[in-house]
C-alpha cells in the first residue's frame, strides 16, 4: 500500500506558508538545513483544552507548562481557537520500536480499524513505513508513524512517550503546486506524492519529516473526515 493511495489529507487550517519559519530550523542563507518541526500549536474550543491537556498529560508526554508539552525535538502547544477545529498529525517513532510504541498506545487509546496488519496497521511499502492512528477527546487524528531506518536506538522493552523523535507530518492546506513554488526557494522539494495529479497529495521536505500539500477538501486516513 502507497502512502499517497491511503493519505487523504493531514490538515492545520490554521498553517501558513509563513508559519514554515516557525517549525523549520534555518541557515543564515535563509534556506533550510533540514526540516525539523520545532513549534506546533494545536487550536481547540477553550472550555475543551483542559481535557485535552488531560489527555496528552495521560499519555505520558513531558510537560512544559500547563497546556504545553515536549514530544522529542517538537515543543507541542494546546492553544484557544474559534468553533471546533480537528487535525491530523503524526508522531515519528524510532524505525525500529513500532510494535512497542503501538502496544503502548493501545494501552492508553483505542486505534481506529482500517489497516493491512491486524485491521489497525497502515504498512506504507513504498515509505518503508508502517502507521497507526487514535483520536483525542477533540476529535483530532493522531498517527504513530515509524520509518524504517530512521531514528533507531536498539531498545527494548516497553515504549515510552519519552522515546518519540518529534512530529513527522504537518500539512499546509490550498494549491499544491503554487506553495511547491513558493516552498522551493528555502530549500524544500517534493519527495513523494505529486503535483501533477489535481486532488493528489505533495509530500515537500524529506523522509520522516515533511509538509503534506493538501488540497482543500480531501478525507483523513482512516475516518475520511473533511476539514
């Protein structure tokens, strides 16, 4: 199974090609040494952000402040929008701790059904990748993503929230091909997906950590909820 067959979109509403500068390290140049995912703030309805704090608290994620937590490199801030906002974004597993991390969100989540592996594993062959999804109390889509080869540490035993390398997908939803163009010039280049196709997926940046291009109107994997 393809990545891009079962993505159908990963959506902040809230994302800019602006908002890039906040969650991408840069060079002096101003073009990017890599993409690595630094801030993410998460809008929610406000009287919904004290169980959502709960909830990512249970989950066993660091805590920095009362409505903001470290999830690897990414600092992860729970933050009041308007109406009732919902996302989807991944979380990267080291390649080698997938069946562990997984054990470990089923302790705590119930996983949504749809997968190649046991109804609820995503195998993305053509990523060397294997995914999971839950919900949180908002509705919000959430993906355990591990990429073979990346970020392997060789530990054992049970998981920990703690092992989690940082966030792997964020999206910037609108024409894919003109934010490709506008992306281009710092450094970020479509590595999977395409901008030929129209409704199609654009994957910029680099394995593991990327921005998904998304069209409006697209479904999220596995619930084909619309933004």
């Amino acid at each position: 199974m393809s990545k891009r067959e079962h993505e159908k979109v990963s959506v902040f509403p809230g994302n800019t090609l602006k908002d890039v500068f906040d969650v991408a390290r840069q060079t002096k140049c101003g073009r990017l040494a890599s993409l690595e995912f630094l801030r993410v703030r998460l809008e929610a309805s406000p009287p919904s952000l004290p169980e959502l704090a709960d909830f990512y608290r249970g989950l066993g994620l660091e805590g920095l402040g009362e409505q903001r937590f470290a999830v690897g490199a990414t600092e992860f801030e729970l933050v009041p929008g308007d109406g009732e906002p919902f996302y989807h974004f991944a979380l990267l597993v080291p390649g080698d701790r997938f069946e562990a991390a997984r054990e470990w969100a089923e302790q705590r989540v119930q996983p949504l059904p749809g997968g190649d592996i046991d109804r609820v594993i995503f195998d993305f062959d053509h990523w060397n990748a294997l995914a999971c999804y839950f919900l949180d109390p908002a509705g919000n889509t959430v993906e355990l993503i591990a990429h073979r080869g990346v970020g392997e540490t060789g530990a054992g035993g049970p998981f920990a929230a703690r092992e989690l390398l940082g966030f792997s997908e964020l999206a910037l939803v609108g024409d894919p091909y003109s934010m490709a163009r506008e992306l281009e010039p710092l450094g970020l280049r479509l590595w999977a997906g395409t901008l030929d196709e129209p409704g199609q997926l654009a994957f910029v940046g680099e394995k593991a950590r990327t921005l998904i291009l998304a069209p409006e109107g697209r479904g999220w994997i596995p619930t084909g909820s619309l933004e």
